[in-house]
C-alpha cells in the first residue's frame, strides 16, 4: 500500500514491509514450489501490490502476491527469447508490460 515500505533483502532471501515510522509490519520470505529464490536482484510492485522479483542465480522472473504467496514465474537460462541469463533490473511500463533486462547477449532487454 501506498503507506508501507518494501525492502529486499539479497543476502537472506526475503522481503520486509515496514511503516513509515520504521515498524515491521511483515516479513516474507518468498518460496515457492517452482521458484525458489537463490540470490533475487530487483524487484518492482505492480498495480495489485504484486511482488515482481527477478533472480540472478535462478535465471527467472517471481510473482508473489502481496503477502507473499507465489503466484507464477517466467522465464529460464539460456539464450532464446524469453530466456534469461543472469536478470538484474526489472520495471514495468505505463501499459503494465514488465521490462526486463539481463545478461543475455541475444536479447539484452524483454518485455
């Protein structure tokens, strides 16, 4: 929500809502049967509050909702279009396409 702050933490996988006045409100360490975070990157909310977590070691892309509860993921190693090797940065465009970028030299950038 709009009053709450949402930290990742890179080293001990999980995400952490706090308040404005520094309070946790929740942890979460997002798990999930088909997409078990190694060494997550970035991530970005959606409109829904959807945590969007790209995973640098597991070369994929998570969906958790906003409590923590996977939802689906995307994406996989290698080099063919919806591929990833290695995913960093993430966003998500006016339209609500997710943009990704990795370091996959045939396609740098997704959407």
């Amino acid at each position: 929500t709009p009053e709450e702050i949402v930290v990742l933490s890179y080293r001990n996988p999980c995400v952490s809502v706090y308040s404005y006045s520094h309070q946790l409100i929740r942890e979460m360490i997002p798990l999930g049967e088909n997409c078990q975070l190694k060494l997550p990157a970035r991530f970005v909310l959606d409109t829904f509050s959807n945590i969007i977590l790209t995973d640098f070691e597991s070369h994929c892309v998570c969906v958790y909702s906003d409590r923590g509860e996977f939802l689906h993921k995307f994406g996989k190693e290698g080099d063919l279009k919806g591929d990833f090797i290695q995913p960093r940065g993430i966003t998500i465009c006016p339209q609500g396409r997710i943009i990704v970028a990795s370091d996959n030299p045939n396609h740098p950038i997704q959407i």
